[in-house]
C-alpha cells in the first residue's frame, strides 16, 4: 500500500481526456452496469445499454462535461467527471475499476484530481459530490479527501471539497512511526495537565502502534504529507465492553468495530481532526458490514467527548478499562448502523 499512498515515481497519475482516448475509454465502460453508470451522470438524461456511446459522445461534445482518466504506469485505473452545467455548483463523479477497489486508487486519484482542478480553475472555490448514503464505497473515498456535508435527506448526502485541498485521510504504513509517538505523547502530557489519568500508565506505546499496523487497522489524517491525527478501528468483540454500568442498544458483538486510540496534533486543534477521524471510521464499519460502532474517553477529556457527541455517538454508560491498574472508568458511547 506504501507506492499507492505515497505514489512513488509518481507513477498514478491524473490525465484530461483527449479524443485519441475515446475508444480506450468506451471499452473501459462497457464492463459496467448501465445503473452504475447513470449514478456518473445524474445531471442528464439517462443512459441505456443501446445509448451510451452515443450520450457519452454528446456529453464531450457540448462541453458540460470533462472527463479526467486515473492511470497507473498508462493502465486505466478510473474515470472523474466534472460537471460544469451548473457552474456555481460544479459537481465530481467517478468510477473505479473493480478488479482495483478497496485499495487506495479512487482515494488517491480524487486527491489528485482535486489539485489538478485547483490549477486549471482558480475562481472554482469548491466542488461538490452527490452520493446515495448506502454507496459505501464513494463515501469513503470522498470522506477521506477532507469532505464536509453540504446537504443530506434520508437518502442523499452532498459533499463538498474546497479547492486546493492538502488534507486526506489513509492508513497509517511504519514509516511514519516516529510521528505517531510525537502526536501521542503530546496527547499524554495534555492529558496528564487535565488531571486525567488516561493514557498515564504505559499504554499506548510504540509496541501498541506497530501492532496496529501490523494488523492494518491505524488511519491518519495527512495535512501535506505530514500526519496530523491518528485513530485504530478495531474489528470484533472488546472485552472491555462486554460488561457496563447502562446498556448498549447492541451489546459487545463479533460485527462490532471499536474505534481506539485517537488524538490530534496540538497545532490543528480546532480543525475537526478528530470527528473526521470518528466519522470516517464509521463509513468504514460500514464497509466490513459491522451493525455497531463503539467509543470511550475519560470523563475529563472534554475534547473528546465534544468530537464524540458531534459525529453522532449516543451516551450508553460507564465501562471498565481493565489494562488500567488506576482511574479506569471511561465513558462509553455507541452508534448503530
């Protein structure tokens, strides 16, 4: 996963379509449901198996709509479309090779996307993403671009990315280990001045972070390349939840994820770090098919707890953390999927 991420030789690029790619594109297409390719142009009319070519060809022609190939070492990977019929809303859609999914390309590319559309329009502040709340594929690739909800119904959710964006969110590989020490121990002396014992009595520690990676579960939020907040999504049953002073809507379960180990740069307090953290671990509950999503934090961390309440966690009582000799109760909260 590190030459995806981190795109060594920078060979994963982001290329504006041009006509001698036409033939090569209408292939690439041909191997997807005609209603996944309806979801790429939900601004237009729709698309039939016997139309396609036909209403792609229009959509270049007239000009609302620019095509941008993701490659990597000249294979196609995906496809971005920009709509610019509405010009004060410009809208991105995209579709990703399914032999490739799930392993970082869509993520990547609409990173790349984005500052290659910083570029090209300057006076364009922002862009905008419609995706259906079940679409959980799009909505983590999207989320972990630094998205903010614009709009949502119960079905829909509008996403907006502010142009120039830096800031992404994917896991964590051991060579930015370092880092994770730097921002956890900044996190233990904050708390340590709050009078909270948490994260006071050797826990976590470089052990505890290579295992996290080992196990592919520690996922960052990058600011220009530098890691700025972390967090661990532990899939399975937490022995430190299965017993609570209240009551769980679903009690500790194997399709649980626990979201652990979560903390933030001092320098970006304040930028929402921690609920993007939150929040993106919850559409990736998603993804593994969990039916619950369970936190705790000490009653003194009121950062915590804020960043708790404002990704859509629900109070449930007090749990034991039993690694902790001292001060071991935490708040526990829970959301169902």
């Amino acid at each position: 996963m590190v030459s995806i991420y981190k795109n060594e030789n920078a060979s994963i690029k982001i290329k504006k379509f041009e006509t001698l790619f036409k033939e090569k594109l209408f292939s690439f297409l041909l191997n997807f449901d005609v209603n996944e390719l309806n979801i790429l142009f939900y601004l237009e009319d729709s698309i039939t198996n016997h139309n396609f070519k036909e209403k792609l060809d229009s959509l270049i022609t007239e000009g609302n709509i620019q095509i941008y190939l993701l490659e990597n070492n000249q294979e196609l990977l995906g496809l971005y479309f920009l709509n610019k019929k509405i010009i004060t809303e410009p809208y991105i859609s995209f579709i990703i090779k399914k032999s490739e999914r799930n392993k970082g390309y869509g993520k990547l590319g609409l990173f790349l996307l984005i500052q290659e559309l910083s570029n090209l329009y300057p006076n364009i502040p922002q862009y905008y993403f419609k995706t259906n709340k079940n679409n959980i594929f799009a909505n983590l690739i999207i989320l972990g671009n630094n998205a903010e909800i614009f709009k949502e119904n119960d079905k829909e959710i509008i996403y907006q990315i502010s142009k120039g964006n830096t800031t992404w969110i994917h896991r964590i590989e051991k060579d930015d280990i370092q880092r994770v020490l730097k921002i956890t121990n900044d996190a233990k002396n904050l708390l340590k001045k709050n009078g909270s014992l948490q994260w006071q009595q050797g826990y976590p520690n470089e052990e505890t972070f290579l295992t996290d990676i080992k196990n592919k579960v520690l996922y960052g939020i990058y600011q220009n390349n530098e890691l700025m907040a972390y967090g661990a999504y532990i899939l399975g049953k937490d022995i430190n939840y299965i017993e609570i002073d209240g009551k769980w809507d679903i009690p500790a379960n194997e399709k649980d994820l626990a979201i652990h180990r979560v903390a933030v740069d001092g320098n970006c307090h304040g930028k929402k770090y921690g609920e993007k953290i939150l929040k993106y671990g919850i559409e990736y509950a998603k993804k593994l098919g969990c039916i619950s999503v369970k936190v705790d934090t000490h009653e003194k961390n009121k950062a915590m707890q804020k960043c708790i309440n404002n990704s859509g966690f629900v109070y449930k009582g007090i749990v034991k953390i039993l690694r902790d000799k001292f001060d071991n109760l935490r708040n526990a909260y829970e959301i169902v999927l």
